[in-house]
C-alpha cells in the first residue's frame, strides 16, 4: 500500500514538471508569436514593443490646409479630392439649397402645392350581391369589416366611388383625393 502510494505521487510530480516544460517552452520560443489582444506574462510583459512597427507622427500635416466644408468639389461619401481621382472640377459658387443634391449641381423638382394624402389602409376582399342587383363591397383594415355600397361613407373617413368586378375606387371623404384597389382576397 505504501508503494502504490509512492508510485501515484512520483507519477503526479513528473506530469506537473513535464506540463511546467511544455509552458516554458511555449512561452519562450522565438517562432511563436502571440495575438495583440492577448495579455502578455513573464519576461514578455517586461520586453518593450517593437519601435519599427509605429509609424512616425507627422506633425506638419496637423497644420496643413484642408478644403472649405463649403466647397462645390467636396464629397464627404468619398476618400480624396475630385482633382486627385481626374474626375470634372465644377467653378463658381454651390446651387442654393441644402443636401447633396445642391452640392453635385443637380436639384430635383420641387412638388407643387400641397402634399398628396397618404395612402387609404383598407384592403378590398370581396363584393356581396343580393338578388335584388344590390352590391355591397367588403373592406377590411386587418383587424375590422367593413361593408358599403357606391355613394356610402365607410369608417367615418373614405367614400366608395365605384365598385368593379376586380377593384374598387374610394375617395377620401372631404375630397383630398382618390384611390383604387385591387381586390386581395384576403
């Protein structure tokens, strides 16, 4: 029993030594290099960085000039000056008006008047005909049902134009404008 005792506790001091070796033996080995990220131990925490790997500041291009944020060859979406990529070179002073639109020389048309009403939620998913040639169209907002007939006011809001075989046209009801959808179905 002694033996056996004996014999697990040199067992045990051979693994923790050969396990030392191998760890100093990977830490010390020139070939190795660690990532940046990774903390540094023992003689490579006190060793001083590599001098080559920095890049020299260059402190006159702190002073250098820089173009005028105001100036009509700018691009703040693109690396370097249009000169430099043999791109045209646009004189004279900027188009009126903010935005990137006034700064490549070109500006869209203005709409005229006042903006178009937004755009009626109601899907179109059926039509009811009674025997008697009444048409009722169905609308739904997803969460409601609605049924009107054309010339009736459905959801306080929309005026059923015209009900088609496949569509329907509504009108806002104080007339700001129209819209046809397309029956879904769904």
């Amino acid at each position: 029993m002694g033996s056996d005792r004996t014999r697990r506790i040199v067992l045990l001091g051979v693994l923790g030594a050969a396990a030392i070796v191998a760890v100093r033996l990977a830490v010390s080995e020139p070939g190795v290099t660690a990532s940046p990220d990774a903390p540094r131990r023992g003689a490579e925490a006190t060793r001083a960085p590599d001098a080559t790997a920095l890049e020299p500041v260059r402190l006159d291009a702190l002073s250098a000039s820089r173009p005028d944020p105001t100036d009509v060859r700018r691009n703040p979406f693109r690396f370097g000056s249009r000169q430099e990529r043999g791109e045209p070179v646009v004189t004279g002073s900027p188009p009126p008006g903010p935005g990137p639109a006034a700064m490549s020389g070109f500006s869209p048309p203005m709409p005229v008047g006042p903006p178009p009403p937004p755009p009626i939620p109601l899907k179109f998913i059926g039509i009811v005909e009674r025997a008697n040639g009444l048409r009722l169209a169905v609308l739904s907002d997803g969460r409601n049902v609605f049924y009107g007939r054309e010339g009736e006011i459905v959801e306080g809001r929309y005026r059923i134009e015209r009900i088609g075989p496949e569509s329907i046209e509504l009108a806002w009801a104080d007339g700001r404008g129209r819209q046809t959808i397309r029956l879904s179905g769904s």
